[in-house]
C-alpha cells in the first residue's frame, strides 16, 4: 500500500514504505530496493532510471559500473556523493534491465515526489532521458537538449546523459563534464 501523502512524513518513514513496497510487479523480482541517498541537506539532486544489478543486489544506488563513471564526473568537478542527493524514477531493478514500464514508473512516483518534497533542491539533474521524460517534458531530447536549463518554482532543472551512455560510448565523457560544470556554476549563482 501506498503512503498516505502527509506532510508530516520524515526521511525515514518513506524508507520504511519502499522497504516493504508491493505497489508493482517488481516487488517480487527485486533483490532489495533502492532508496535514494546522500545528503538530505544536498542543494543538488540527481534522478536517474533505475537501479542495475549491482544497486538491486547492494540496495544503494549507483555502485556498479555506472556508479563508478558517476564518481569520476563529480569528482572532475568539484562535487561528491556526500554533498548531493542520487536517486531513481523507479526504486526496484527491472529484471533483465529492461527500460521501466510506465505503470512502474507512475506505481513509484510518489515516493520520488516525497524524496523532493522533503529535500527541496535548487538544482534537479536527469540522468538519462528516462528521467528527463519524466521530469522535465515528454518529448525530452537527451542528444539536442541535455545541458539546457528549465525553470519551476524555485527550482533549476536540467539533463545531461545517463553515466551508462558513457560506458557504451566514452566520447561522452567531456561533454557530460561540461555539463556537470555548469551544474556548478548554476549552484555558485544560486546561493551568491
Ligand atoms: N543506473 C541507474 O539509473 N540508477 C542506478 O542507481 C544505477 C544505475
């Protein structure tokens, strides 16, 4: 059952709800699922896919090999796990890393909304188009469009490509770089 949308839900009731989540199929293929992580005071949170084998088998996410990319970029720039927040659309390993099923994806929203209710971050960064669909418009193209910056609320939106699209193509490394930079740069304004 889902949580009832109270305001008054701390960091660790949303944890004990994905930990006993049965709101999709993917309760009974998962391993364990995977909460987001990092620093509840981050002003910069990243929502990634989905969590991979390694994250199912951990429950953390972002320790496999894309985990590992993800570590490189922000240490380049300036940045570490323990200053942000790293999250996923969908809290449980799809089997076989099959793209999430929308159902999926809407079954576990409200747990990300929760995640950013209780973290409000100036910067939201998707990784991958995935996320960015999700989050940022339908139509999100990752390839035209990654590194260009939205606007709600008071919140700073942007995309940049999935670490794993790194692994397939390491080309990608720099132009991920520059946008995490500037990822930077738009926190170094925002807080002037
Ligand atoms: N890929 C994702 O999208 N999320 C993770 O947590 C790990 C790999």
């Amino acid at each position: 059952m889902h949580m009832d949308l109270k305001e008054s839900l701390s960091w660790s009731d949303i944890e004990q709800h994905i930990a006993s989540c049965t709101c999709c199929p993917l309760c009974r293929t998962r391993q364990r699922p995977v909460m987001g992580r990092g620093s509840h005071q981050a002003d910069i949170m990243l929502i990634a896919e989905a969590p991979g084998a390694q994250e199912d088998r951990q429950g953390i996410p972002f320790v496999g090999s894309s985990g590992e990319i993800l570590d490189r970029l922000l240490g380049d720039c300036g940045l570490s796990r323990e200053e942000i927040y790293i999250t996923n659309i969908i809290k449980c390993h799809p089997p076989g890393n099959r793209d999430p099923q929308e159902a999926e994806k809407e079954a576990c929203f409200p747990y990300l909304k929760y995640e950013t209710f209780l973290l409000k971050p100036g910067i939201i960064v998707c990784l991958g188009s995935v996320a960015a669909r999700r989050i940022i418009a339908p139509d999100f193209r990752i390839t035209r469009q990654h590194g260009t910056w939205i606007y709600r609320k008071n919140c700073a939106l942007t995309a940049t490509y999935h670490p794993s699209a790194i692994l397939r193509d390491p080309s990608k490394y720099e132009e991920v770089k520059r946008d995490f930079r500037e990822i930077v740069k738009k926190r170094a304004e925002m807080t002037k």
